[in-house]
C-alpha cells in the first residue's frame, strides 16, 4: 500500500475518529511535527550531545529517542526511518503543496493543493486511502473509450507483431 502524506493544523486529538477507523481496517498511521520539538530528557540530550547515534528512552508503554541531525530535516528520510509501513502520516507544520485535512462535522475537509475542496466521511477516506492516487478524479466514459481503444489497438499491434515467430499461430479474435 502507498503512503499518503496530509498536512494537518490540528492537534492529533482532532484526529481520533480517523486513526482509530485506519486501525480497525489494518492499516498504520503515524504523525511528524516538523517544529523544533519541546525539549528531551536531559539525560537523553546529553547522549546526543556526546555524539551518539541515538538516546531512547523506554518504559511506561512509551519510547523517546533522540538523533542529532546536521541541518534541516529532510522529508524522504524521515518517512524511510519513522513512518515504513504507515498508509497515512499526519504532518503538522508541513509545506502548503501537502493536501490539508480538517476535522468538519461528520468527517473531513480535504483541500487539495490545487485549491479544491473534497468532503468526505471517516470510512470514505480510508477507503480512499487504500488507492495509489486517492484523490485523482474519475475520467470521463469517453475517455475511458478512447484509452480502452489505445490499448486495443496496442494489443492487436502486438499480436500482428508476433506473426514470424516460431510455434502454433496465435488466432485473431477479430478475423473473418
């Protein structure tokens, strides 16, 4: 399943409902502030300090770690080491060109990068969250004709293409 990434404004409270139905279907949801985080545990900063790779601490059904990182994050790779399995990761403090989501009455506001909106209730998103491109519009039926056609074509191309290699011939469906 693809990762999705949603720009949020809200607290992870506002998005309860959400994780919890992403949840009940199986998946995994994860969340990244990209603001300076609060600070750690004195101990662990001081780990972090010393050059370590990384300070966890453990303990209480929780766990905290610190990484020194040189520079600004970078997006790529903090989803390749945080968030590997996660169909949808909730980003507050995230660029404008994200797709933002917002808790609306009886479910949510999606306001895509191109300025549109989409309202859509809880199980109407994880279910659109479980397509490669959830957001892209259906197209016309003319335009699915006109690439069914394309695709006809292509294959029968290939099928003619085939016509001087060794072994039975094939035969055309569409022969008289």
């Amino acid at each position: 399943m693809r990762q999705h990434l949603l720009r949020v404004e809200d607290g992870a409270g506002a998005f309860a409902e959400l994780i919890a139905a992403i949840r009940r279907a199986g998946g995994r949801v994860g969340w990244l502030e990209l603001t300076p985080p609060s600070p750690s545990p004195p101990a662990l900063e001081a780990a972090a300090e010393a050059g370590v790779l990384r300070a966890v601490a453990a303990g209480g059904g929780r766990s905290v770690a610190v990484k020194p990182i040189r520079g600004e994050p970078v997006l790529r790779d903090l989803l390749r080491e945080h968030f590997r399995g996660c169909v949808l990761v909730l980003v507050l403090g995230a660029a404008a060109e994200l797709p933002r989501l917002a808790p609306r009455a009886g479910g949510w506001l999606l306001r895509l990068a191109d300025g549109e909106s989409l309202e859509l209730g809880t199980e109407e998103l994880v279910a659109a969250l479980r397509r490669p491109r959830p957001w892209r519009r259906e197209r016309p039926p003319a335009a699915r004709a006109a690439k069914s056609l394309d695709l006809r074509g292509g294959a029968i191309s290939g099928r003619l293409s085939s016509a001087g290699r060794k072994g039975p011939p094939t035969e055309d469906p569409d022969s008289d």
